[in-house]
C-alpha cells in the first residue's frame, strides 16, 4: 500500500476522499490548500504517462470552468504538458445544410474546450497530491465497511486499516460502494443505447473543431485529439455495438466510413471499447458525515461531454462553501449541506433533463417531430444572445 508522506502512524483526518479518479483527486487538492488533513482512497494509481503511449479511449471535453478549477488546483501546465487537443467550434446537426455551429468567439473566449484523455487529468492531479504533506494516499485500497457518529465516519480497509474523519467525500463512481452503504436512494433508467468509443489515426493534423450528426438510432460525433489523431463516439442499440465491437478494425473502419457523415476526415481505426448508458441520480446529496460528489452523485447522457465538467462544478461549490465558512470562523455543517445540495440538485438535474430532451427527441424518425426539430436547431443557429447565453452556460461561465 502506498502512502504519500511519512506520517505513516496517522488514522484520524479531517476529511477522507473514497475515490481518486478526476473528481476525488481535484477535491482532495483544493480541500488540502486550505490546510485540512487529507486521506485519499484509491483502488488502482494511473498509469504514468509516456509520449509514445496509444491514446486512451476515456478522454473528456474540459470546459473553460473546469481549466479554471484546475488551474486553481496547480495542474494544469502539467496538463497541457502531456497530450491535450484545443477545439474552437462545435456543430451538431441532423439533416446536412442545416447545421448549427458554436464557435469560441461567441462567447469571448479563444478557445471552447479542450479534449483530454481522462488518465491524464488524474495523474496531473495525483502528481500533485504526492507533494502536499497533509495528504497521504492509501493505494491500492478498498472499503470493507463504514461506520458513522454524530461527530465523524470511520472506515474500514480491506488490509483492517481503520481510518476516521470529520467528513468523508464519496468521489467512487457510478456504482458508489459509499452511497450504497449509507443507503442513499438512487433514481435510475437505462437509456436503451450503448456507446462505441473509437480511436482513428488521420493523414493530417484534427481539425479545431468537434461535431455530431443524430441519428434515430443515437448521434455518431468526431472528437479532436492531439496530434494526427481523433475520437469517434458512435451510439446505438446495444445490439448494434455488440455486432459493431466483435468486428475487427479493419471491417469497423468499413462500417464506420459507410455510417458516419461525410464530414469525416480519412482514418484508420487503431482501438476501441464500448460500454452501456444509464441515467442515475441520488436522492440526496448527503447522509450524516458523508458527502457525494461527481459520478456517485449523478450521471448523464455523454453527448454534451458534460459529466466529468458537472463533477468538477460540484468540487468548486463545495470547495467555496467550506472556504467560506472558514473565513466566516464558523463550522462546516448543516448549513453549508444544505446549501450544495441545494445548488448542485439544480445545475445537475437541469443539464440531465436538457440531454433527456436531446435524447428522447432525437430518438423518434416521427415525421413532425423531425421537421420540429431541424427548425429548432435552424433557429438556435440564428439565436443571437441566447445562443451566446446558452453556451456560456454550457461552458460554465
């Protein structure tokens, strides 16, 4: 097991983070700033980066809030020093000539996003812990059991380490060991559609820009990465991406140069994986000492690349809260509970609804219902300053 400092005989914390991927890690590097005693708990390290490495199929759309966030945890240049892939326009359409673009300088920012392989984001971030003294990482590690008092929540490693702390962030994913054990309730459906994520080498550099054309069946999108390299995300019935990843590359490059909109530029297909959709959504934010964060608090629909930027808006308004109430003198508690749950339900459940719509009204080849929406997204093209306001909010400015 490793742990980050040489205080190896420390149990008791201030705050205890299960989980260590993106969310976990940029939490524990903020919460640390302010001076909290951190511990950070991790099933599997990331792989250390190499330049020659094949690009990872995971990547993420950064937003310019989440590049502020990680600017903020210190990160960021050590980001920007590894792979990352700058986009400047987006487009989404369904029937050719009548697209609907966004672009950067609508929203007065150079650039919109920045596309980057998700391991990359958690190692920068676990570079980082590695140097802060009131962190110590316990990794590999898992949760046997948990246990909470009014005054604080204790768990139990799988080698009988016994850890306690004032508070425990559960940042564990999707299918939170830590939400389940406090027994928060999950709202959840399958969206009837799985996800195939491909890798393409290109014959020159990814255009600056990423888009999607939807189908009945589920959008097929373009991802920039760096270099003479890109992602493609292609949803549809589980089915199909079954039939689609038992394929050998050779015969899905077929496919997908058949399938995807002549927007795409010549590739070959290198590797690829596909996992399926669901919706979930806890019932509460919070349970006693325990606090969730990111994917254990909420998942969505990946077509707006909008998860892991969610994630990273609920690590800002909780880091802000617990800063707040420590410049006011004050105790971290109900109040402060109250008030991020309060928010974040909000932002969460707003985002979530709007990718149902997109979803649910995309889905159906519904004759009226398809002109209905080829003229809404004409009419967004020409919105002015709601489309502005729209994408600012998207980018969480």
């Amino acid at each position: 097991m490793h742990k980050t400092n040489e205080n190896q005989e420390r149990t008791q914390f201030d705050i205890i983070v299960v989980g260590g991927g993106m969310v976990g890690a940029a939490a524990a590097c903020l919460l640390a700033q302010q001076g909290w005693q951190i511990a950070v708990v991790e099933q599997a390290a990331p792989e250390v980066y190499a330049p020659e490495q094949a690009m990872d199929l995971r990547v993420s759309a950064i937003s310019p809030a989440s590049v502020a966030l990680l600017q903020q945890a210190g990160v960021w240049d050590a980001i920007l020093a590894m792979r990352v892939r700058a986009y400047t326009e987006l487009a989404t359409w369904e029937v050719s000539g009548l697209e609907t673009h966004f672009h950067a300088h609508e929203a007065d920012i150079s650039e919109l996003g920045y596309i980057i392989e998700n391991r990359l984001i958690q190692l920068a971030l676990w570079q980082k812990l590695q140097t802060l003294p009131n962190v110590q990482l316990y990794c590999p590690a898992q949760i046997n059991a948990l246990i909470q008092t009014d005054e604080q929540a204790k768990i139990t490693l799988n080698d009988g380490q016994v850890l306690s702390a004032s508070w425990l962030l559960a940042a564990d994913g999707a299918n939170s060991k830590i939400r389940a054990l406090t027994k928060i309730g999950v709202n959840s459906w399958d969206y009837r559609q799985d996800c195939l994520l491909i890798n393409v080498d290109l014959e020159d550099d990814a255009p600056a820009i990423t888009w999607q054309q939807f189908y009945p069946s589920g959008p097929r999108s373009f991802l920039p990465l760096a270099g003479k390299k890109a992602s493609l995300v292609w949803y549809d019935t589980p089915a199909r991406i079954a039939q689609l990843t038992a394929m050998t590359p050779a015969v899905l490059e077929r496919e997908v140069k058949r399938y995807f909109p002549e927007q795409l530029p010549a590739c070959k297909v290198t590797h690829f994986g596909s996992f399926p959709l669901t919706r979930r959504h806890a019932q509460h934010y919070y349970q006693g000492r325990v606090i969730l964060l990111g994917d254990a608090a909420h998942t969505i629909h990946p077509l707006a690349g909008q998860g892991v930027n969610l994630g990273f808006k609920d690590v800002a308004c909780l880091v802000d809260l617990w800063n707040s109430s420590q410049q006011k003198q004050q105790d971290f508690g109900d109040k402060q509970l109250q008030q991020y749950e309060r928010k974040r339900l909000c932002d969460n459940t707003l985002m979530q609804s709007t990718m149902d719509l997109f979803y649910a009204g995309f889905s159906s080849s519904h004759m009226p219902l398809k002109v209905l929406r080829n003229i809404a997204l004409l009419a967004a093209e020409n919105a002015g300053w709601l489309k502005q306001k729209a994408l600012r909010y998207a980018l969480g400015l």
